[in-house]
C-alpha cells in the first residue's frame, strides 16, 4: 500500500495538490495524477505540484540544488508552467522548511523563476517575457468563432476578446484554427475591457477545463491586451486582471513580465494511493 503525505492549496482558486519528493521516489504517473486531482475520488485539485530537487530533472541543466516545480496538469499531462502555481509552490516551501525568504528561485521547465514574498502574504513571481504573435488564430466553442492573438509566456496562450464573459459556452473545449498552430495543446484566454489597464478573463486551460484562473494566462491576457487596445490604453505596464477567483497585478517588461497575487496553503494529510 502506497501512502503519500501531501498539502492542498490555491492561488485565486487555482487549486494544487503537492507533494514533496526531495530524492524522486514517487514518480506519480499519469494515473496517479488524475487519481490525486479527482474531486470526487481523490483530493482535488486544477493539477499536481511536485517539489523534487533539481537533479532529479534530467532536462534541467542548471544548479541542481534548486527545488524544481514538476508541474502536472489535472489529466496527468506535463506542462511548462503555471503562475499561480509558482506563488503556490514558493508558499508550501517556505512552510516546510525547504526554502527562505524573502527571495526563492524556483526551478521550472520554462525556466529559472524568483519568487519574492509581499507584505501580505502574498508573492510576486518572476514570468519571463511575455511574446506576443500578431498572426491571429481563431478559437471556436460550439457555433461561436472569436479571433485571438497567440501569447507565448513559457507555455502558449490563445487570447480573444469579447463583450459579454457570461455568454462563453465552455460545455466542450475550445478548438482552433489553424490546427497545427499548436501541436501541445494550448490554453485558451477571453477578455473584456473594464477600464485603463484593467481587464477581466475567463480561461479554459488545456488537460483541465476552465479554472477560475490562471497566471500565465493573466499574463498573456495583460500582454495581448496591451497590443490590441494600444491606441486607447495609457502609458504604463501594470494591469489588473480580474478572474472569477479573485484579482491579480500583472507587470509587463520587455525582457521580464511579473505576476502579483496570494498563495495559500489550506491543509496537510495522508492519501492511500490505489493500486499496489
């Protein structure tokens, strides 16, 4: 019998079940993963974080002391990156010792990440820059076809504005054309203006669903924004995105874009793992 001891947590609701595999005894696999994410049947959770050293990582190639943030998506998928994530994994080690603050470096598959504790609470993460791709794609959800700009922030971003959030169908996932676009997959934004600098998004994101958010998508929704509103958006690079998880500050720099937000661990336990 396999017991695994774990922490559940959120950034803007985001939520995350983590593990900590200093020396990469648990190799979770694809259906552990989905077992672990399941909200009826296992904890629950938008993915799984996984903190193993470095080293451990055979495609990473820097310090190899550096806690790495082994990302999965619900569906057990691996992805490059998660924002919200980042905050959360930088909270879970500094409540476990792992690391110090104020300043963390976490080591991701789109790269080395800073962590930087906030007066509140929260942090501020590190996102690299965030490109934006002005050969537009079209995103389809039922019988309703938008434009989108890509974004590519470590992980790729399709982001379309609309009018009304409330009237997005997301009954099935979205697709998208060309096809071959985005051979991985990719995580569909939808964004209305509310103001100068301040948006509001919905999100679909791949291998899990829509999620009440998702930092590198307030990222890339920032970004694209930026571009598609210039001639009406003032001078500045901060924006707040709103999602239906709360709200989060996002700083657009041309080699470096930073993301601002809570990160909350909830609880700690033991799960029974199926299988032998």
């Amino acid at each position: 019998m396999r017991t695994w001891k774990f922490a559940k947590g959120h950034g803007t609701l985001n939520d995350f079940v983590l593990l900590a595999d200093r020396h990469g005894m648990l190799d979770p696999s694809d259906c552990d993963v989905r077992f672990l994410c399941d909200r009826r049947a296992g904890i629950g959770g938008d993915g799984l974080l996984r903190a193993i050293q470095a080293r451990h990582i055979k495609e990473w190639d820097g310090d190899p002391e550096l806690w790495f943030m082994d990302y999965r998506n619900a569906d057990g998928s691996v992805a490059e990156m998660c924002g919200n994530g980042v905050r959360v994994f930088a909270r879970y080690l500094l409540d476990e010792g792992l690391a110090s603050g104020p300043a963390i470096q976490v080591a991701t598959r789109a790269g080395l990440k800073d962590a930087i504790v906030l007066n509140d609470g929260g942090f501020r993460v590190s996102m690299g820059p965030a490109q934006v791709d002005s050969r537009e794609v079209e995103v389809t959800i039922g019988s309703d076809v938008y434009p989108a700009l890509p974004v590519d922030v470590g992980n790729p971003h399709a982001v379309s504005f609309v009018e009304d959030l409330d009237l997005l169908n997301f009954a099935g996932s979205p697709q998208w054309s060309p096809a071959d676009r985005f051979p991985a997959g990719v995580n569909c934004e939808f964004v209305r203006r509310l103001g100068d600098h301040h948006i509001a998004m919905r999100v679909y994101e791949r291998g899990v669903g829509e999620t009440p958010s998702c930092g590198t998508g307030t990222v890339a929704a920032a970004a694209a924004s930026a571009a598609h509103f210039a001639a009406i958006t003032s001078a500045g690079s901060t924006w707040q995105v709103d999602v239906p998880g709360g709200s989060l500050e996002v700083e657009l720099g041309p080699g470096e874009s930073w993301l601002s937000g809570p990160a909350v661990i909830v609880g700690h336990g033991e799960v029974v793992m199926p299988g032998a």
